[in-house]
C-alpha cells in the first residue's frame, strides 16, 4: 500500500541543518584577508559591506600589517565564495543626508560593487550602524534585501523587517563572549535558529589580537549539523522555503523557486531541487 506521510515539514535550512551561522565584516580593510584565509580554512563564510570609494585603485595590493583600504582590483578573487554587500560610497550618517543623496550613496556603491564582482550586490550594512525612518523607506524603494543595523536581536531570524536586521552580537560581544554564547546554544539538541556575528577585521589589528580571531570564530566551525553561510543565502532559502507548496493531501511537493528546498517527511529529509514536482508518497 502506497503510504501518504503523516506529517511534512519545511526545513528552516537546506539539508535540515539546526543552525545557520553568519557573519558579516564592514569597511572592506586590508585586514579582512586575514579573515577571508581562517574562514577559507575553517569553513566560514563572511558578508564583507565595502565603501566602494575608498577601495585602492593602483592595481598594487597594499602591504600586510599596515592599515590600508583593500585594493579594487584583489576584491572579486579575495571573496570568491563569500558575499560582497553594500556600505554606500562614502561611509556618511546617511540621516543627515538628502533623500538624493542617500539614493545615490547606496545605489552608487551598489553599481560600483557588482562593476568588480560579476553578480547582483543586494544586501547592506548601514554606515555607523545609522539610519532612521526615511532612510529605512528609500532603501525599501530601492530594493534592498536587508539591512544590518547594530543592534543585538534574538532570536535574529527571519527578521520582521528585513531592513532593520539585528545580530547576535558583535565580535568582541562580552558576558557572555560570542563562543560562550554559541557553545550554550550548541549544546542544546532541540535549539534552531541563526547565529550572526559582525564586527570589524581591523578591530583585531587595532587592539593587537589577531589571536581572538581563532578564539572567537573557530568553536563555530567543523560542526556538522550548522549551516554556514552569507546573509544573503540567509535571505534567499526563506524566500525559497515560504514559496514550497505542499499538496494538501501530503502526496506532492512543488517547488516553485531555483533554489532546493529541504523537506522533513516524516523525520526524513528530502530535496526538492528547483522547479521540481516530488512525491512524497512511499510504495
Ligand atoms: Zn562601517
């Protein structure tokens, strides 16, 4: 006898994972290499929010150890497998600014962005953490996916507006620290939700601790049951997953978006790649 599943449930991250990490580092500084190498190595991935206008444009990839801002022409290779997000041209309080003039900060970096990377730049980080009511509404008019903000939100995710994002904490977050707060988390079996951590890669240059980035970030990695990834793939599965139809007699799924969506069926995990009709019924 065919057999109809008793329950179907759409995973919160691909392959049933119980928790996402993310990061996200802003100003786009030299010192963001030393981050992009541990994160390569340990299995990270970072949202890296860049000034556009104060990339480098000599083409010579400034030295290590000084503090310099990343040169345009290293960034597409150095962020190959992570995100590259929006922090308008010029770094501004951008509520000090006129509507145009914010338009163009976001817009403006956004275009010069996507002119070095090759793809679409649809997340952002607002400058000084800085923003207010208009600002949040121009950015809707532009299409911005999220925004983070500086504030500490939790759970964090799904965000009620995306462009008001908060995070877990910032890097050097205290009482308890980023890897004693994911480590309780952790522990937990039943616990799912996103972990989110930002900060700033010269703030280890400017304190002299390079080694907190090992003691910060490496207890969130090699974990098999986290999901690490870019806000923006954040952003892009919950679209993909509020879009899953599941046939009301459980027989059938359709997955209208390009992304795979996972199903728990029954306790089993099941792909439903994009565009694809599944069924869901056992022989
Ligand atoms: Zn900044």
């Amino acid at each position: 006898m065919p057999k109809i599943p008793a329950r179907v449930e759409i995973t919160s991250f691909p392959q049933g994972k119980r928790i996402a990490v993310t990061t996200s580092f802003d100003d786009g500084d030299e010192c963001d290499r030393r981050i992009v190498a541990a994160f390569n190595e340990w299995g990270l991935k970072g949202t890296f929010n860049l000034n556009s206008g104060s990339l480098g444009t000599s083409g010579v990839k400034p030295p290590d150890g000084s503090r310099q801002k990343l040169d345009r022409s290293e960034v597409a290779e150095l962020f190959r497998g992570h995100e590259v997000a929006i922090h308008t041209v010029t770094h501004p309080w951008l509520q000090k600014l006129d509507p145009s003039q914010i338009a163009l900060e976001v817009l403006e970096d956004r275009k010069a962005l996507e002119d070095i990377v090759g793809y679409p730049v649809r997340g952002m980080a607002y400058p000084f953490g800085g923003y207010d009511a208009r600002v949040v509404e121009i950015l809707r008019n532009l299409g911005i996916v999220y925004c983070r903000t500086c504030h500490v939100v939790s759970p964090c995710f799904p965000p009620a507006d995306p462009l008001l994002w908060g995070s877990t904490g910032h890097q050097y977050a205290e009482n308890p620290s980023i890897p004693e707060q994911f480590e309780k988390l952790y522990a937990n079996p039943r616990y799912s939700g996103v972990f989110y951590v930002w900060g700033h890669a010269f703030e280890f240059h400017d304190r002299k601790d390079w080694a907190s980035l090992e003691r910060i970030f490496k207890p969130l990695s090699g974990k098999p049951d986290v999901w690490y990834c870019t806000n923006i793939e954040l952003f892009d599965y919950e679209e993909a997953r509020k879009r899953m139809v599941i046939a009301a007699n459980r027989a059938t799924a359709f997955n209208p978006s390009a992304l795979s969506v996972t199903l728990n069926v029954d306790g089993e995990l099941v792909d439903v790649p994009g565009g694809k009709t599944v069924s869901l019924v056992k022989e």
